[in-house]
C-alpha cells in the first residue's frame, strides 16, 4: 500500500491520560494473561513487535483479508491530527508485512481520513479498495455520528470519505458508544449502538444495502446476542459471514466484558447457538474488545497488556479448532479487457447459482485492476465484472463439489469484452448435461444476461455457436453442438428477443482454443460462445 502516502515515522513515546466519550479506550492496568497449556495445542499470544506498538496505546486492530495490511488507533501521538488540541487524540495509522511475514514500520494516514479528534477504521474490503471510518461525512466534512466508505482512487490516495445513508441511523446512535464491522460481502453492516431503551448499554445490530445503495434500519440481532441487563459490543463477523465474535460483560465471563463466539443458524439473523466464552489467554479478568481476523481465520488480531511494550499493543493468537469460523476461499485475480489485455477499473459482482441471488460485491483496483473476493463454501458462484460499453465474461465456481479441505487461495483473472463487431464472447456459466442438449437451471442467469444485452442493445445481432473436445467421431461432435447452440438460441428468443437477431450454429470440434491432450484442455474446448455480427 506504498501509493497512500503515508509518512514512515518511529513511535514515539509520550505519556496518555484518560479517554473521552464515544471513542475507542482500553482500561488501563490490565493483567498479564498466561499462555494456557491444554490437551489441544498451545495458546500462544504473540506481540507484533517495535515496528508497530510503542509505549502509547495501540488499539482497535483491523486487518485486511490476505492478512498483508493492518490498521490500528494510535492515541495520543505527537503526529496525530488533534494531538496539541485535544486529549488523547485517537487517529489511523497502518502496517504491511512481507513475504517474510514481518511488519514494516506504522505509518500515520493523512488527510482525508484523520480529520477529527477521535478516527478510527472499522473496516478494510478483502479487496483492499475500500474502507469503513468512524463518523458521518458530507463532502469531506465531518457531520456527526455515523459510519462513512472512502475508496481507493486512481492516484492511489483514499478518497474523501461519504457517510452510510442509514435509515433511523439517529434513533439507534445517541452519540455515548459506537462502531460497525462490514461482512466481507460488502452488503452486510454489524453496528453496535447505545439505543434509548438500553440506558447506557450497547446492543448489536445488522442493516443491509439496498438496490439504491442505501442501508435497512438497523436490527437487533436477537435476544440470544443481546442480553437486556448487558453490554454488547465491538462485533466482528467471520469471512464465513455466520460465525460471530462480540464482546460482552454477560455473565459467565472471567470478569469485566470478553469476548464471546456465535454462529448464525439462519438468515433471519435472530437465530443463534449458544455464545461461547473464548477463554484465556484471549480473555481477562478485565475488559477485553476489539477481536478480529484474516480470511484465514487461523489467527486473532487484539489488544492486550501481555508483554506490552506501553499501555496496550496489538498481538495475535492462534485459535483453537473449536474457536475457529468455518474454512474460506480467497479469490484474487486482476480485471482486464479481453481485447487489449490492458487492466481495467471495475465492480464486481458474484452470485449464487442456479437462484442467481447476489451473494457480495467488490471493486478492482484503479491502479492495476486486482481485486480479491472471499467465498464461503458449499455454494455454486457465477462471477463476474461490470462496467459500462463492456460485456462480462462470467467465470465459475463451484466450490459446492468441494471437500471442505481448510483454507484456501485461488487466482482467477476476469475479462470484459468491449460490445463491437467481431468480439467473441465466451459463457462459461452455460451448462448442459453429460451427452445432453437441454439447459441446465444454472444456465438462466448467464443467458439473461444476454438477453439483457440484445434488449439495450436493438442494432446488435448474434451468432451462438458450442464446441466440443474431439472425443467421439465428427458427426456426433457436430450435432451435440448444433443442438446445443439451438437449445441456447430458442432460450433467447423466447424471453422476447427477434428471432432474426440470432443465429445458431454448431462446430464440433473444428475449432478448438486448446490442444485436447489433457482433461483440463479438452474442458476448456468444450464451450458456448457467441460472436457480435451487427452492431
């Protein structure tokens, strides 16, 4: 993340005194916690080192997705925003750890996003373009409590952040504790507020995003997380987007509030398992927040006095089995055009199949066009960029026919094809039955799109053409494809588009991308693709 900027400075020390209302503290004088030695592995908790935590607070850790870049509170350094104004200044500041998995010096976030006296960052997208602040901004200027989304732009600076437009957000936020998590889909947001009703104690809460982009009214999530005699807080939802981790003081706890584990059981967000207490060393007989992970979900990222180096410092903890959110697939790649090969700037957008639902949205970089998404499995995901006078190649991903083997990272580049005369398009979420010519379900999402793009579109005319391996002789190749093409062709015509528009044709194996030496070539060969003839 060198394009932020950023200034690269040692920590200094300089003593703190004690935190205001509304913004992110530690209690002071926290035990040291002991490793804990069990029948199942060692806890360990490991400090992060000089090159991030100093003699001053470090708090609130948020890393990204891949585990490479780390932003924490820094309160009450001398290059913090407010520090010669205000006490105990809170502002942004961010590591990267390299290939040797050591982090580089903290460098302190400029302009726009350390503005005020207390910033904080709550969230990083997995594809590392977006991130979610503390407090509510309105071209640039900060306007009171809320949550606000600043993107990475072109030049490779943070943009001025813009607030959430959250419906009834005010009736929930009465402006003593707050803070917000994203799911990793990009469409889910967890806030924990103080509402009226509570008194002074927090509750978490859930909104989506809606097809405008704005956000659901805030809703609780149920009487199993929210305990009405306690305090929740601090939610940080797991890349799996079912298993949660909260802080509360509920009772059963090893003294003030800890951090507890729950999974969702279903998408009402009001079902829950049992919360669990996490323990020592990850929890203490004082107050403990401010949990979160990698994609990974292998280690913790916390603050802790254990072996600290000042007040409080960012450490991580290797989780047990029983501790863990359930296994992930990262997915990284780059966005490019299909004819140039050049990197493109785009959204992105996955969905489930054969129901075609949204399952989570993301960017690519302005810079190079890399994104990275996080899938959990036991779905089938049809993939794909977005941008305008471009048409999507869709790529697929069925990690539903996969054994839940632990974490793991794919590459998968994008393409979009440029809408002109002579582009050849391939669909590769156009599925037919072994030795069969009739669609599959999970084909209607893809060809809609087709349609879609023949309705805005009135001048473009096609040809639909499938292609086999060279397995079988050429007269069965030739008209499994035939039919094939026509089966996708009359799926078309019948969502209202001319018949005239579209033509279909069938070409065996004549023409194959790939040599059919081996299994994963003769797949690629065997495909639905259509070719702009009119435009």
């Amino acid at each position: 993340m060198k394009p932020l900027v950023a200034v690269s400075i040692l920590m200094a020390g300089c003593m703190a005194v004690h935190a205001q209302p509304h913004i992110d503290s530690l209690p002071r004088l926290i035990p040291q916690k002991e490793n804990i030695i069990t029948a199942e592995t060692v806890i360990k908790i490991e400090n992060l080192g000089i090159n991030i935590n100093s003699d001053l607070p470090e708090l609130r850790p948020t890393v990204s997705a891949d585990g490479n870049l780390l932003f924490f509170i820094c309160e009450n350094h001398p290059r913090n925003t407010k520090y010669n104004s205000v006490p105990n200044s809170q502002d942004i500041w961010f590591s990267e750890r390299d290939t040797l998995g050591n982090w580089s010096e903290a460098r302190h976030l400029s302009y726009p996003l350390n503005t005020v006296q207390y910033n904080a960052l709550y969230w990083i997208s997995p594809d590392n373009n977006r991130i979610l602040i503390r407090g509510a901004f309105l071209n640039g200027a900060f306007v009171g409590n809320g949550v606000s989304m600043s993107y990475l732009t072109e030049s490779g600076r943070w943009s001025e952040p813009e607030a959430l437009a959250i419906k009834n957000y005010n009736k929930y936020d009465r402006g003593q504790q707050s803070g917000a998590v994203m799911a990793q889909d990009g469409k889910t947001l967890l806030l924990y507020m103080t509402p009226e009703k509570s008194g002074s104690l927090n509750d978490i809460f859930v909104c989506f995003q809606t097809d405008n982009g704005s956000w659901t009214e805030p809703k609780s999530l149920g009487k199993k997380i929210n305990f009405p005699e306690f305090d929740e807080m601090t939610p940080y939802l797991a890349a799996d987007g079912v298993t949660l981790y909260f802080s509360s003081n509920r009772e059963g706890g090893l003294g003030d509030n800890d951090i507890w584990m729950a999974k969702r059981l279903d998408n009402s967000w009001q079902k829950w398992t049992d919360p669990v207490n996490l323990g020592a060393p990850i929890n203490s007989s004082n107050w403990d927040a401010f949990f979160t992970m990698d994609a990974g979900g292998e280690y913790a990222y916390l603050t802790t006095s254990l072996n600290s180096l000042g007040e409080s410092d960012i450490v991580r903890v290797k989780l047990l089995e029983r501790e863990k959110p359930d296994p992930v697939v990262l997915v990284s790649g780059n966005v490019y055009n299909l004819k140039t090969k050049e990197p493109l700037s785009a959204s992105l957008v996955y969905e489930t199949l054969p129901d075609g639902k949204e399952a989570g949205n993301a960017l690519s970089s302005p810079l190079d066009g890399a994104f990275k998404i996080v899938l959990p499995y036991n779905k089938n995901y049809s993939i794909r960029a977005k941008a305008d006078h471009f048409f999507a190649v869709s790529e697929n991903l069925n990690l539903d026919s996969l054994v839940k083997a632990g974490y793991k990272e794919i590459h998968k580049d994008l393409y979009l094809a440029p809408i002109e005369i002579g582009q050849v398009v391939r669909l590769n979420n156009v599925f037919f039955d072994f030795d069969k010519w009739d669609l599959r379900r999970e084909s209607f999402v893809e060809l809609n799109r087709v349609v879609k793009l023949l309705q805005e579109n009135e001048a473009i005319e096609i040809e639909m053409s499938a292609h086999t391996d060279s397995k079988g002789s050429d007269e069965y190749n030739y008209k499994l494809s035939d039919d094939r093409a026509r089966s996708v062709r009359e799926y078309i015509i019948s969502k209202g588009i001319a018949a005239s528009r579209i033509i279909s044709q069938g070409y065996g194996e004549t023409k194959p991308v790939v040599t059919n030496d081996t299994d994963e070539n003769r797949q690629l060969n065997r495909r639905v693709e259509f070719k702009i003839l009119k435009n």
